[in-house]
C-alpha cells in the first residue's frame, strides 16, 4: 500500500511540473505578444500621423514654415535658463506665442496643424512632439533628408512655461558671425552645425509683416536641396533695405535674396570652407545637416523614445 501511494506521487510531479512549465509559457508569450501588438499600433499610428502631414505639405506647401515652428520652438533653449521644445507658442497672451521672432507662428503654422492635433493629441502624441514630426516629414517631402524624430517632449499647460524673452536665444538675420556664434555656440553647436542649419535656408521665403524681410532664397523655395550654398558662392547681390527698412541682399536677376548672416558665412574662414564642402556635395550637406537638426530638436530633452 504504502509503496502504491509512493508511486502515485511520483507520476502526479511531472505532470505537476509540466502544468507550471506550460503556465509559465503561456505568461510569457502574452507578455510579449503585448509588446508586439502594442509596437504594431505605435507604428501604425505614426505612419497615419506622417500621411496626414505629408498630405497637408503637399496641398498647402507648407513645408517650409513647419520647418520654422520646430526650430523656434526648440532653439529658444539656453544652458541653464530652459527654454526645451514644449509647443508653448499655442498661447498667445503672453511669452513665446507672442515674441516678434515668432510671428506667423501661432496663427499660421499651428493653424495649419490644429486638424492633425485635433485627431492625435494628446493621446496618441504631444504637440511638441507633432512639431519635431511635421518638420521632419516636410524636410523628406521636399526632396530633403529622412530624418529619425524621437518622442516624449513635455507640452507646456499655459504661457507661464515660456522663456523670459527672446533675446539672445534666437539669431537676427541683420548680424554678423560673432552673433551666429554667440547664439549657436551657448547651445553646444559648432561653427560647421551652424552652417549645416542655415542651409535650411535653402527652402521658404521672408515675409514683410512677419520679419521685416522679403522674399525668398532660392528660384524653388519648396525644394529642399543645397542650393542655397551654391548660390551663396555663385551670385552677387547687392545691398538694399526692404519696405520695412530692414537691410538685405537681392540678386537682381533672379529676385532671390540673402540676409546680412547668410552672407556672413562668406566672411570666415571657418564657416566658408563648409560653405564650399556643401555646394559640392550635397550629401555631405545632408549627413550634417541631420546631426545638427537633431541636436537642435532635442535640446533640453531627456529620455526620449524611438516610439509614440
């Protein structure tokens, strides 16, 4: 008798065992087949998010003021006094949404977004980080760069998350290269990213009742290519001042024109040897222009993610 319960035992373990094995098992692949399925929607989401903006870039030509409200957002940051991309320009009674380096950012470029937010924020995605997106995805669809956008930027609640003021933060077109560096410089770029992120140039116009400035750099201000480098060193342009009495550049057959700190990059050594590289090689130019938009898209930023 005693010797048949002992042998009962014995059988009823492995089966025992092999219930907790398949247990276990079962635990495991639900475990990440959630981490799949939850990856699959993330990716899908994000490609829907990128149609719509492509689709909105490709209907308005918007591209190039995307561009601008990513790079304003993010490139108020100053080394020890904040400023990190947080959408902040969606409120317009006080701070970012109203500096004059801003203009035609709340009303234009986030109005143009807003049906885009609307459908995705914020439970799919933060403004701040649909910005750093739909710059991205204009870049690529005007002929530019593929550029990887990282997610997790903090959206500002009101204007009191804003920056004291836009001085110093921002650079003026009208200055020379000791200002592009004491801007550029603070924020951990060197003089070749900050040659590389004013080839952005190379797309979109100035506008008078926005900047004082007017019209645009290049013959195809929707085409992201290094033309504006090639112009730089190709064309002559002469002094003049627009309606709003701010001073520029105009080449007179082609009505394109160049800021005081676009032909600065002349003037250096050190910023016109990038100069040269770029109007040769645009590859070159796109390889560094990606390393610099992202550092500036990702300044003040921590723990960022690859997915939504």
């Amino acid at each position: 008798r005693h010797h048949q319960i002992h042998s009962e035992r014995v059988l009823r373990q492995p089966t025992q065992i092999s219930l907790y094995l398949k247990l276990l098992v079962c635990f495991i692949l639900h475990y990440f087949m959630g981490i799949i399925v939850s990856k699959i929607q993330s990716f899908m989401t994000l490609q829907a998010i990128k149609t719509d903006i492509s689709n909105l870039v490709k209907e308005k030509g918007c591209g190039p003021i995307l561009i601008r409200l990513s790079w304003h957002d993010a490139g108020v940051f100053k080394e020890g006094s904040g400023g990190c991309p947080n959408a902040v320009m969606r409120f317009t009674d006080a701070g970012e949404g109203t500096f004059g380096a801003n203009a035609g950012l709340p009303d234009v470029a986030v109005g143009l977004l807003k049906p885009i937010a609307d459908k995705y924020v914020p439970d799919k995605i933060s403004n701040a980080d649909l910005w750093a997106l739909a710059a991205n995805v204009a870049i690529e669809v005007m002929g530019g760069p593929s550029i990887k956008t990282r997610f997790g930027r903090k959206d500002a609640k009101d204007s009191s998350e804003s920056v004291e003021g836009q001085g110093g933060r921002l650079p003026d077109g009208d200055k020379e290269i000791d200002h592009l560096r004491e801007i550029f410089h603070p924020k951990g770029f060197t003089d070749k990213d900050i040659v590389a992120l004013s080839g952005a140039h190379t797309v979109g116009h100035c506008h008078l009742n926005r900047s004082g400035f007017d019209g645009p750099w290049t013959a195809e201000p929707l085409k992201f290519d290094n033309t504006y480098f090639t112009d730089l060193l190709e064309k002559t342009y002469e002094a003049e001042k627009t309606a709003k009495g701010c001073p520029q550049h105009r080449h007179k057959e082609s009505g394109t024109m160049m800021l005081i700190s676009d032909l600065a990059l002349l003037k250096d050594p050190a910023f016109k040897t990038h100069v040269e590289t770029y109007a040769k090689d645009q590859a070159a130019f796109f390889k560094d222009y990606v390393a610099a938009w992202t550092k500036l898209q990702e300044l003040g930023c921590s723990d960022l993610r690859d997915d939504l």
